[in-house]
C-alpha cells in the first residue's frame, strides 16, 4: 500500500544511488541526469565538497533556533550580497517561502497590495505564492486567492505600462519562465519593469529560484541584463539539494522587516548553510562561471544543428544551461522514450522539452545526450509525420 499522497505523477524509476550526472535505479540502470533535482544539483549528485562540508557541521550542531547568532549564516549572507545588488537576507526553507518573504516585504513596505505577476509564471504553491502565480492549472480547485495580483502578458511592455499607476506594490517576474516553457524576458521588457517600478514606487522583484546560482553562467540572471532589482528570491541551486531558500533585498528594506515581523523555525538550518557556502564557494568563481558560458553555447548552438531538419520543432530557447525545446506538437512520447534510453529531462508545458543539466556537466555528455535527443525525435516523426 502507498501511504503518500498522490501528489506528484511519479516516474518508474526507483533510485538506487547517484553521483555527479549520473543517476543508479534498483536494477543498476544508469541514466544521465539532465534534471539535476529540477536545477537544484547544480554541481550535480553528492558532490564531494558539498559532502564534506555537510559532515563537518554535523559533528558541530544540527540545530539551535534563529534566537542565537550563527556566525555561518552571516558568512552565506554575506556571499550572496557581495555577488548581487542586495544588502540584506532572509533565509528560508524553498523557493515558494522565499516569494512569501518577498511578497510580505513589498507589501509591508510600500503600504500598498496590488502586485503584478505575468501570464505562465510560477512562483509556489502556497496561497500567496499559488496567488502569485499565472497559471490557472495552479489555481484550480482552492477557492478564492489571495486578492490583488494581476496577470499581464510576459514581454509586454505597452500593456504593463497601461496596469501601472500609484496603488501597485511591486511587481514580481522570473527572467526566464522556467515552468511556464523556457521562456526568456526581452531586455527591453525588464529595462521598462524598472523604469515603471521607479516611476510609481513599487518594488521590482525578481525571482531566481530556477535561474540563480550559476544557472545562466552569471550567480543571478537578472545580471546579463543592466538591472538593479529591489529584492530577488532564491532556492534550488542554493544549497545543492539540502532545503534552503533566500530572500535578498535592498538596504532600505530593512526597516519593514523587524523583530517579529517574519520567521521561519528552520530557516538557515546550520546543515542547509553548511552545504550553501561550500556550493556557493565553488559556483561563485569566473573561472566555474566562464565554463557555464561557455558549455552553454556549445549546446544550444549543438542542438541547433542537430535538430534542424526535425520539422516538430518550433524553437531551442534558453540561456546557459537552462534551455528549451519548443515543439509543434505534445512532447510527453519523447521524453518518456529519452527516460526509457537512459536520458532523463523534464517538460515544461505540453509541448517543451525542458533540460537542467547539472553545471559540472561534460560536453561529452552534452553530446551523447544531444544524441539520443536526435535520434528519439526523428523516430518520433517517422510514427508521427507532421
């Protein structure tokens, strides 16, 4: 009898072990991880500094409350505000808390409620972040949201500006929409979020759960833009599998966000922490993040080459080692086939193979999974002519 909820549509993959890109089911299967725990193993399974650093603090404490000052939490503070526009941090537990942070702030801050999201976003699946979220599929079934959010086409500056006026708070967008298909923002588009959020005192919050962390080959991706973000919010890649999230923010915020404003019981967990500052030690370095560029070019133009007579595909869209297969038709075949092959891949939507390679990845793997994405997707079309 299964005694958790069905809340997830699981895989027919029992996991055995993983290390590095590499995942072992019960039956020693091996299959190339291009998941990485949905960008969260971003220097990809076990990782041995990461391991290492989680032992140590282990033989320290596991455990004692925010009501001590744990010298760990500000040297990740630390870190993270050296490497982006922010000043302060907020630690959590995922990414759907660190938008509940974010959301509070901009609120508490401003006085002001009504906060603009974007058409095919995901930020959580708490009430408010579920609120946050354009996605009715997210939506279904609760009842009434959290009032106040608007919904706006992604990339539509005219129509932003037309939403925009004194009572909005902020406004809340990822740089490139993870769940909702890969999709990037326009550079004209994000330089106009910050103009209007300037011009009428909102905040511009920038969500990072998917694209921080060395996922775009900058720590955030909001910095291969000429962007200062009030607050972004971070998870995932931040603590290499263990549970942590982040909300980093502008000096001025500070003031609304006082003793017994906000908390999280477990938020900058000493375990967690432990495994964010080894991972950020090794992420945060331009030689790592060069590597990320540069692996990142050398597969998307790849699979440009490789794909170009396959008539499904509509567009390769993405950034660094975050990208995006744009199909004409539902991609649910393909990717179960890839899983059946040994290569593992997510979707995004119905019709986007969606693909998170661990950063370490090799361009050997990149080509041996390019591949089997090759050969899988012209099988298809031979059963499936357009």
């Amino acid at each position: 009898m299964n005694h958790l909820f069905p809340t997830y549509n699981r895989w027919n993959i029992k996991v055995a072990s993983a290390k590095g890109t590499k995942i072992i089911d019960d039956q020693g299967k091996e299959y190339l991880d291009f998941v990485s725990g949905i960008a969260v193993n971003n220097l990809g399974n076990r990782n041995e500094k990461v391991q290492q650093a989680i032992l140590e603090q282990l033989d320290q404490y596991w455990h004692v409350s925010n009501l001590y000052h744990q010298e760990p939490q500000q040297i990740v503070a630390k870190m993270l505000t050296d490497y982006s526009d922010g000043d302060s941090v907020f630690f959590c537990n995922s990414g759907a808390e660190a938008n509940e942070a974010a959301i509070k702030l901009a609120r508490k801050f401003t006085g002001k409620s009504k906060i603009i999201t974007f058409k095919q976003s995901f930020h959580g699946r708490t009430f408010a972040t579920m609120s946050a979220t354009g996605q009715e599929k997210i939506h279904s079934g609760f009842g009434p949201l959290l009032q106040e959010f608007s919904y706006l086409d992604y990339n539509d500056s005219e129509g932003l500006s037309n939403e925009m006026d004194d009572t909005v708070a902020a406004v809340l967008l990822e740089v490139i929409q993870g769940e909702g298909g890969v999709v990037p923002a326009e550079a004209e588009f994000l330089n106009k979020v910050e103009e209007l959020c300037k011009q009428y005192n909102a905040l511009f919050i920038i969500d990072e759960v998917q694209t921080g962390i060395g996922r775009t080959g900058k720590p955030f991706a909001y910095q291969n833009f000429n962007l200062s973000p009030d607050i972004i919010t971070l998870a995932k890649g931040l603590g290499s599998g263990l549970p942590i999230g982040a909300m980093v923010g502008k000096s001025y915020l500070k003031e609304a966000f006082g003793p017994g404003v906000h908390g999280s019981t477990f938020g900058g967990n000493p375990i967690s922490i432990a495994a964010a500052k080894a991972t950020l030690e090794i992420i945060f370095q331009d030689e790592f993040l060069d590597e990320v560029v540069e692996k990142g070019e050398y597969f998307k133009s790849s699979l440009h080459e490789a794909l170009a007579g396959v008539e499904c595909v509509q567009e390769i869209r993405g950034s660094g080692l975050m990208l995006g297969i744009s199909c004409h038709v539902d991609v649910t075949a393909i990717i179960n086939s890839l899983r059946d092959k040994g290569l593992l891949v997510l979707n995004a939507g119905p019709n986007v193979i969606r693909m998170l390679p661990p950063l370490t990845v090799s361009k050997e793997e990149i080509s041996q999974a390019i591949e089997l994405i090759k050969i899988e997707m012209a099988h298809f079309e031979m059963l499936n002519p357009v």
